[in-house]
C-alpha cells in the first residue's frame, strides 16, 4: 500500500527541515492533538501512541543529506516506511513530500487506509510549526 500526500511548502531552508526532521525529538511537534505517548528512546528511535491505537515504534532506515530521510517500524509485524522528501525552492523555502509504504493484506490495508491517510496529512500540516 502506498500513500503520498500532496506536497508542503515550508518557509525553511532544505537544510533546515532535514535537520528539524533528523532530530526524532521534534516529531512531538509534528504529532496529531490525539498523541497520547510520545518517547525518544536513542537517537535513531521513537516511540508513539495515538488515543485508541497501539504503540509504534520508528526508527531511522536511511537518509540523504538535506534531501531524504525515511522512518520505518521497528517491528516486523507491520512492516512500513514514512519518507519526506525535501526539495530546495529557494534558499530559504523548501517543499516537503510525505509518503507511507506497507506492505499488509487487503484487508488491513482497508482498515489502515484512512486513519494514516489522516496522519499523514496532519505530519504535513504541522510541518508549518518548524
């Protein structure tokens, strides 16, 4: 399953956001108003609780300086990543693309579509808060 967002832009340099993002304890900020538990645990994982929902782990898959960075589950069951994507517009303006990638059964990828649809675009907005 794969869901991309339409894309942000933020009035930050590309250096800028991927040093906000790269930093796992500013994804508190990026977080919906139903974030229940939010824990850095290292500097490469996190872990989050939305109201209602189980706990996940991220960590940090890959990066590229200034341009990429890409989180996904610590955990085998569920596996996933969440991509941004960072393009320099100008030196101080920057356009950010969010993209989920699951690989779940038709079923659970019906039941998960919308609720992270929803987060996502709300990781996006927020993005505004850097």
């Amino acid at each position: 399953m794969f869901i991309e967002i339409p894309k942000k832009i933020v009035n930050k340099s590309n250096r800028e956001v991927f040093e906000f993002l790269t930093d796992l304890k500013n994804f508190e900020v990026l977080m919906p108003d139903t974030i229940d538990k939010f824990e850095v645990l290292n500097a490469d994982r996190f872990l989050f609780a939305l109201k209602g929902m189980p706990e996940i782990v991220l960590e940090r898959k890959d990066q590229s300086q200034y341009n990429r960075i890409v989180l996904g589950a610590a955990s085998d069951k569920l596996p996933f990543t969440l991509s941004a994507d960072i393009d320099e517009i100008t030196a101080d303006q920057s356009e950010v693309s969010l993209s989920f990638n699951g690989e779940f059964n038709a079923m659970m990828a019906m039941m998960i579509k919308t609720p992270i649809t929803n987060f996502m675009g709300t990781l996006s907005e927020n993005l505004s808060k850097i």
